[in-house]
C-alpha cells in the first residue's frame, strides 16, 4: 500500500501539468522535511529495498547521493556502516529473504547509474582508510551474472566520471582525492580487475558480446594510468586484436576493442619506449577494416584508432633525435594512405583529428629540403583529399543558387567546416608551392572540361583553393607571378566555365579575379580580360542579382588598384554600364530594393574613381561628368517638383528614389580630389556646387524625412572634404535647414558635420560657428537631462540610448571647439548666456561621469579655457568670475575630492591618463594665477581632506617643479590622503 512518502514523490515528479501546482508545491515541501530527518538513510534503504516505484528508487538514490555529499562527516559510524552494507549488496544484486523485497539491478539504466554514484561517493570518502576492500569484495560477485557485471562496469565509468577523469574540471581536492584512489587501486586490486576484464572477455565474447563491450569501454577509460604492462603483453593485445579482426562479430564489441588499442597507443611514454610498442603492434593488418560498411560502428572505431596511431607516429617523429626517425618515417608512410581513405570515405566525426594529424605532418615536412618522392606523393594525395572535401554536397545545389534558408544554413555550415581545411591547405602551399600550383593547375583544366551538369561543385572547389593560395602569397609574388602563377592567372580571366551561371561558380571567380588583380597590374596586356569578366554576364550583368552586386563592389576595388591603367579603357566601361547607370534614373524603383541601392553606389563610385583622375583630359572629364551628373540632377528637381502635388501612395517611391540619387552621386564624388575640383579644374568644382545647391533644396521641400536628411548630411561631408573652402556659401543654408528639426539622433550627425568643418578650417569658421552655436546650446540644454540617466529596470530604451550618445558627442564637440582656437565662440553676445550651465555640465562630468575617457576630455577643456581665457596681459578678466569658478570649484571638486574617491582606480590605465591631465590642469591654474590658486587649496581643500601640514608644504615645492616628478608625487600624495581620511569623508 503506497504511504505518504510515496504519493508525495510521484506528485513532485510530475512532469505533464496534470497536477495542481499548490499540491505540487506541497508534495516537494513535504519531501524535503523528510530529507531533513535524521533517519532519512534508513527511509530510503527501506523504500529501496521493499517500494516497487521506479520514481521513489531515483529519489530515494537521489537522496543519499545529497546527503553523503553535505553531511557525511556528521554521520554516525553506524549509519553509515549500514548505508554501506545495504548499498554494496544491492549492487551485487543480493535482495533481502523477504519475498516482497526488490532488487534495483532489476530497474532501468538511470537506477543503476544512480545507485553508481551513490556508491562512488562512498568510496570518495572511505576508499582505502575505511572501506579498503570495496573493489576486492565486487570481483567474487562477478560471477553471479551479466547483471553484477553490468553494475561493476558503470561503478568503475561513474568513478573515472565523477573523480578521475581529466576531461572535467577538478577542484583541488578532488584532485587529491583522484590520486589517493589512484594509488591505492594501482597497489592494491587493479591487477585482480584487469584479470577479471580479460575472463569476462575471453569467456563471454560470443555468449554476451555487449557485456564483454561494456567491460572494454570501461577498460579503456582505465589505460591510461594503471600499469600498462597488464594490458601490452602477448595474452591480452592476441585477445584484442582477435576480436577486432574477427569476421562477423558483434560491431560494438569489436569497436570497443579497436578503442582499447587507441587508448594503449595514446598512453603518454617516452618517444624510443613508445616507438617500439608501436611497431609491435603490427597495426598494417587493421587497415583492411576500412573497406567494411562505411557507417558502421566499427569503421568509426577503426578509423579514430587510426588516426590516433599515425598522431602518435608522428609526435615520436618530432621527439626523436635524427638517427631514430628513420623508423617512424617508415610507419607513416605505410598508414597515411589508410587515413587519406578515412577522409574520403569516412562520414564519420575524426575529420578535425585528422586534419590537425595532418597539419602537423605538413609542419614537419617544412623542415625536410627538398621533399622525398613518398612526401611529394602524399602532398599530392593531402591537395586531393581537401578538394574532397571541400566540396558541396550536390544535392544542395538548387539550394545553394537561389540561397533559400536551406541553403543559408549549408553555406554557413560549409564555410565553419572549411576552415581547418583551408589553414591545412595554405601549409601545403607553402611547404610545396610548386606541387600545389600544378595540383590546382590540374584542377582548374579538368573543372573546365568536365560536363555542366557535374561539375558545379568540382569548379567551386578548384576555384576556392586557387583564391586560398593566393592568401598565403606575398603582394612580390603576386606581382611577379610566382612559379606557375604566370601560367594560371592568365587561364582563369579566360575560362568560361560551363556552369558560370551558377551563383557559387560566378562568386568565387570574381573573388579569385580581384585577389590575383596585382599581378594583372604588372602585366597590362591582361587588362581587357578582367573587365570583361567584370563586365559581361560572368560579372555585373549575371542574372543573380547577389552576383552583379559582389560584381559591382569587387570592380570598384579593383579599378581602385588598376586607376591611372584604365584610361584608355573608360569609354568602353562606360558603354558596358549604361544600362546600370539608367537604373538610377527611373522613376519607379521597386521600394527598398537595396541589391541596386548597394550595385548602384559601387558602380558610380567605380566610374567616380576613372573620370576623377588627371589623367582624363579636362573636355572628356567635364562630358564624362556632366553626362553623369545632369541626368541625375534631372531626376532629383522633377521629383520635388511633383513633390507638393504628390498622392501619399506615390510618396515612398519617390523618397527612395531621392536616396538612391544622392547615393549615387555620393559614390560618384569620391574619385576627385579637392586640387583638382579647386585649383586644377574649378569647372569641375562648380558642377558639384550646382549639384549641392539641387541637393539643398530636399531639406526645404522634404524637412521632416529623416533618411533624406541623413543622406544629404553625408553628402555636404563629402563635399566638405571635396570643395574645401569653397563649400563655405553653402553652409549656411545647409546647417540651417539641417538644425530646423533635428532630434536626439539627428543632432548627432548634425555635430559630427560641426566637428569636421572646425578641424578641416579651425578659425575660419568662427563666423558661422558664433550663429549656430547658441541655437545647438539652447537645444541640448533643453533636451539632455539635469540630474543624469536613469539607471536600473527598464532604463535601456532607445530614447536613453539616443540621448546618451548626444552627450557623448556634444563633449567631443566642445573638446574640438576648445582645442582648434575657437574658444571665443563661448563668449559671444548671443552665446554668453549658455556659458554657466556649460560650465557646470563639464563640472559635474569631469568629476562624476563614469566613462573616464569623456572625464579626461572635460578636464582637457577647462585646461584649455584656463590657458585662453585667464592670461595675464589681460588689465581685467577677459572672462569676469571664470578664474574664482576654476580656483573654488573645479581645482577643489575635480582635481583634488574626485581623484579622492575609491572609484577613481589606480589599477586602471585610462584611469592614470585622466590623473596625468588632472595634474596639467593643476600646473596650468598655477602658471595663471600663482598663490590665489595655491592658497585657496592649501587653506580650504586639503584641510578638508584631512591633509597633514608636511604633506601640504611638499605639494607647493612640487608644483614649482617639472610636470613628471609632479605626476609621480601627485598619485603618492592622493593615495595617503586616502588613508588619512580613512574612509570617514566622500566628497561629490
């Protein structure tokens, strides 16, 4: 009849909601008052032995496992001694006389594992002090059955499991523990466990294979630190070996055998001691094993044991001296070709651990100049196996071209996957770039005659591991053309491939294209090859839309490189691209179609790059230009012309249309340089000033679309950059209508522009910077908020995020405005007014702002204004108050009771830059204003830092001094104040 306990357990196991969750909570509750019991350990043997309840079994196990664990050491030696007894017969599969007892060997794998670890804890605790004879009183048992067998086997795994495995992180302790159990198993009882794993083995090999495979897979977790002799001798390597050779046998027997022998193989030894148990193995005769099912269990065994056996070669290789490698060159030779096979032929999960086997084989082979005929032979077969496999899977091939998320997934997958085997290939390349240049030679003239509907994946591989040579090669070597490169560079810009539709092929060959274009630099005549790949079908014109876009992008980049050799060329690059140009002047654009947004800003950046050189002739650049520039400039007044008579359903349409106009001319500007457009060629100049004035006007007629705003705004940056000071009749207009309805976010870019034009023209821009400085103060003050951001739940909105980067920038601002001589911006009549809360936000930051990079940046600003403002030619002060507000409020507050604080961290280096500027500040103040600035500290801060007399007296002396002795004296001095104070004074 179930009791209390028990109902109470199987309603807290619960799992299908059926169970009201007030009952649940009450059941769990009434579980851990009785885990709380004293006599909990003898509850849970009584339910182990008599309940017939899988779930009490668990829990009850579950339950002596946690109370072993946290309260062993409380136990009485009588409770425990009788845990002990009743646990250990358990698992020998004792039950008690009483014919209603249970045995838990009867019960599920998760009640055997349990009680494992419940027995392990045990021996964590009392093996060998207390319970010595635990491994000695199992062997007896053994002969009971499979089922005692099968609970020695997980007793042993959950062992190596919870204790001795190093694949865990291990405390201290238990690492102690580890090597006590260690030690006394190795003396005592591991010899008789070794014996009892070979009778089972020898004598249950065909009446109980899968028990003989679990004795094994425990054996194995064990070589690696008992006696290897019990195991490496003539009776137990025979048994082993017999049952991997056997034919017919159970898979996962011999599997479990193949990784035994992996485990003797892979027991750390000296390199000579090694080498020799490694020849005795005679392992030539495990080769054949590859050629069974490809899938199986054994094959998967069989090749992780072949992989681990060649590493182990070649790690004796390294460690031996020259006169014994011979031996294990030898050995390698004869079981590489067993792990190429593997590689090809194998789906199973050794591929990393034989390529890094291999990458080491490949380090090795470096050293040897030159290579042995064998070496130059396994070069050849390595260069095949990563072509193997490298390759997509054709049955993704639709997938792959039309990118659906099948094939996303696939494409990711396969370029995580290639990247061992890229690394691999590059070491190849440079070990034997001659062996690899014809390999891919090879490659590359088989993908071009194989049929179209093979040889999509052949082309892509062949074509990706010409691109990843080239990666190891130097900017000489592709310029010069290395080796073969003379040969294969010319045949890859003049294959078409039969599958060049595809949109792998057509990406990877453009990509190899533009990584080989430095030796097309060096050899002119190649020229019209790459454009017309760029050019034709294979390029911007592919019917893959993501094809012409990398296209588009990857001929900007090389034109960038090949410039001042593309003249001659420029007219025929125009004609191929007319139709790509005439995109950009179509009034119906599909919405959002950023494919021609990203083609478009590439390809007129392309064209911006060639007819932006001196090299054009001036009447063929100003045509080239004007036939660019009118259409587009066109385009823009008639769509803001339409604009006040417009219907809302054409309104997006149209405002696309906007922003890929001026991305266009955007890209288009980037090719001229500010000599040309303003000294060499000012009609060129005046072509862009007219285009600004159109672009302009979208501020006017469209105030309120942030995305135009914004791309205007990166277009009055380029012209910034590409007119000069030329720009300037524009700016008014243009910072005017920009500021008219900025938000938070638009006010950055907006400040960004500012920053630029005070650092390309400093003084010069005092004038415009005196009007839009007061209107830019009025807004921040108004918008950013007095006491700080809110931190904590719910604070980490965009509107926060906005404003926070606001701040950030407006300190770069007033930091650019202060440090390019325009510090009389602040000073002006209409400014005058925003000087104090000015002041007191660079105050309160440069003491309190938690980013110390901003702090340092305020502290550089009053450092600044300090020397501009306070200099002693002045009869007066130039700024009335500013000299006692530095004096009384940032001296005390910033340089002296923020540097106090703990949080002001020592340890931390942008910490120790913002205390070098705290320390200019301080001898900039004295230079101005000499005793009023040491007086004022000396009698009204340090006194409240509780600064000792002496203490005082030697930072005057200091301060006449130099600024580094200064330095270094000024953190010693913060730091005994700190103590001084002793915490019993925080200043904010």
């Amino acid at each position: 009849m179930m009791d209390d306990l028990e109902k109470a357990i199987l309603i807290s196991f619960d799992e299908y909601g059926t169970v009201n969750p007030q009952l649940k909570s009450q059941a769990v509750a009434y579980c851990q008052q009785i885990k709380d019991n004293p006599l909990i350990c003898s509850i849970c043997i009584e339910k182990l032995c008599f309940s017939k309840l899988v779930q009490v079994h668990f829990w009850c196990l579950q339950c002596l496992y946690e109370v072993l664990g946290t309260r062993y050491s409380d136990m009485t030696p009588d409770q425990i001694s009788f845990l002990r007894k009743s646990l250990f017969s358990m698992a020998c599969f004792e039950g008690l006389d009483d014919k209603n007892s249970v045995k838990l060997l009867d019960g599920p794998a998760y009640i055997k594992n349990k009680l494992a670890q419940v027995l392990t804890t045990l021996i964590y605790f009392e093996y060998p002090t207390v319970w010595s004879s635990v491994f000695l009183d199992f062997l007896p048992n053994l002969s009971r059955g499979a089922v005692v067998i099968d609970m020695f086997c997980r007793l042993l795994n959950s062992l190596d499991d919870e204790l001795i495995s190093l694949d865990y992180p291990r405390t201290a302790e238990e690492t102690a523990v580890a090597a006590r159990v260690k030690d006394a198993m190795r003396q005592q009882c591991i010899s008789q466990i070794v014996r009892a794993w070979y009778d089972i083995v020898s004598m249950s090999r065909n009446s109980h294979p899968e028990i003989c495979a679990s004795v094994l897979d425990t054996m194995r977790r064990y070589i690696s630190w008992i006696d290897i002799g019990l195991i490496v001798n003539d009776t137990f390597l025979r048994l082993l070996f017999e049952l991997i050779l056997v034919d017919g046998g159970l898979d996962q027997l011999r599997a479990a055998a193949a990784s035994c022998v992996l485990a003797v193989v892979s027991k750390r030894m000296e390199p000579q001691l090694k080498l020799n148990l490694i020849k005795s193995l005679q392992m030539s005769r495990v080769f054949v094993l590859l050629g069974e099912d490809k899938d199986s269990e054994l094959v998967a065994s069989v090749a992780a044991l072949l992989t681990g056996y060649a590493t182990e070669i070649l790690d004796c290789y390294k460690r031996l001296n020259a006169e014994d490698k011979g031996a294990s060159v030898e050995l390698l030779n004869e079981v590489l070709p067993s792990v190429f096979y593997v590689m090809q032929n194998c789906e199973i999960d050794t591929t990393f651990s034989i390529v890094q086997f291999l990458s080491g084989y490949v380090a090795t082979m470096k050293s040897l100049s030159p290579l042995r005929e064998t070496q130059l032979h396994h070069v050849g077969q390595i260069l095949e196996v990563i072509r193997m496999q490298i390759q997509f899977d054709p049955i993704y091939r639709d997938n792959l071209d039309v990118l659906d998320k099948i094939g996303k997934e696939e494409e990711d997958r396969m370029m995580e996957f290639r990247k061992d085997l890229i690394t691999l290939f590059r070491s190849v390349g440079r070990a034997a770039p001659d062996v690899t240049q014809i390999y891919i030679r090879n490659s590359l003239i088989s993908s071009v005659a194989a049929p179209p509907d093979r040889n999509v994946e052949e082309v892509e591989a062949a074509l990706f591991l010409f691109h990843a040579f080239g990666e190891s090669l130097s900017d000489e070597a592709l310029r010069t053309g290395n080796g073969l490169l003379k040969e294969l560079v010319p045949m890859l810009l003049s294959s078409r491939f039969p599958c060049h539709s595809n949109r792998l092929v057509a990406l990877i060959y453009l990509d190899t294209i533009t990584r080989y274009a430095k030796f097309v630099q060096e050899n002119n005549q190649y020229i019209p090859l790459v454009l017309a790949a760029f050019l034709d079908e294979r390029g911007i014109h592919h019917p893959n839309v993501n094809v012409s876009r990398r296209a588009s992008y990857l001929f900007m980049r090389v034109v960038k490189l090949l410039k001042a050799k593309l003249v001659p060329f420029i007219e025929t690059i125009l004609q191929s691209l007319q139709d790509t140009i005439a995109q950009f002047t179509r009034t119906h654009c599909v919405e959002n179609d950023l494919l021609v947004a990203e083609n478009g800003s590439h390809i007129f950046e392309a064209i911006g790059l060639l007819i932006g050189m001196e090299d054009v002739p001036v009447e063929k650049q100003t045509d080239f230009l004007s036939s660019l520039l009118s259409p587009l400039c066109q385009q823009i007044e008639a769509l803001i012309a339409n604009a006040k008579v417009q219907n809302s359903e054409e309104s997006p349409a149209k405002i696309w249309n906007i922003q890929q106009i001026i991305m266009a001319i955007n890209a288009l500007s980037k090719g001229f340089s500010e000599r040309l457009v303003t000294a060499s060629r000012p009609a060129i100049g005046l072509m862009f000033k007219k285009t600004l004035d159109v672009l302009l006007q979208i501020l006017v007629i469209f105030p309120k679309i942030e995305s135009l705003r914004y791309k205007v705004t990166s277009f009055v940056h380029r012209m910034v950059d590409t007119l000069g000071a030329s720009v300037f009749p524009y700016l008014p207009k243009a910072l005017e209508q920009l500021l008219a309805e900025s938000e938070p976010k638009e006010l950055v870019n907006f400040l960004v522009l500012l920053n630029q034009l005070i650092c390309k023209f400093r003084a010069a821009v005092q004038a415009i910077m005196e009007e839009v400085y007061p209107v830019i103060a009025g807004r921040i003050f108004n918008i950013l908020p007095r006491d700080g951001f809110p931190s904590g739940p719910g604070s980490n909105t965009e509107e926060i995020r906005e404003l926070q980067e606001l701040q950030r920038t407006v300190y770069t601002f007033l930091h650019v405005i202060t440090t390019h001589d325009l510090s009389e911006v602040f000073l002006s009549p209409k400014s005058r007014g925003y000087l104090d809360p000015m002041m007191q936000l660079l105050l309160q930051t440069s003491c309190h702002h938690k980013d110390t990079v901003i702090r340092k940046a305020c502290v550089q600003i009053f450092t600044r204004l300090i020397k501009d403002w306070c200099s002693k030619r002045f009869g007066e002060e130039k700024v009335p108050g500013f000299q006692s507000f530095v004096i009384e409020a940032f001296a005390t507050n910033c340089c002296l009771y923020s540097v106090l604080d703990k949080s002001f961290d020592f340890h931390d280096a942008n910490t120790l830059v913002l205390l070098g500027e705290i320390v200019v500040a301080q001898k900039v103040m004295y230079e101005k204003f000499g005793n009023d600035f040491l007086t004022h500290l000396v009698s009204k801060g340090f006194p409240a830092a509780h600064c000792p007399q002496d203490l005082a007296e030697q930072y005057c002396q200091k301060i006449q001094g130099d600024i580094k002795s200064l330095k270094s004296f000024y953190q010693l001095f913060i730091e005994n104040l700190r103590q001084e104070q002793n915490g019993s004074l925080v200043f904010r």
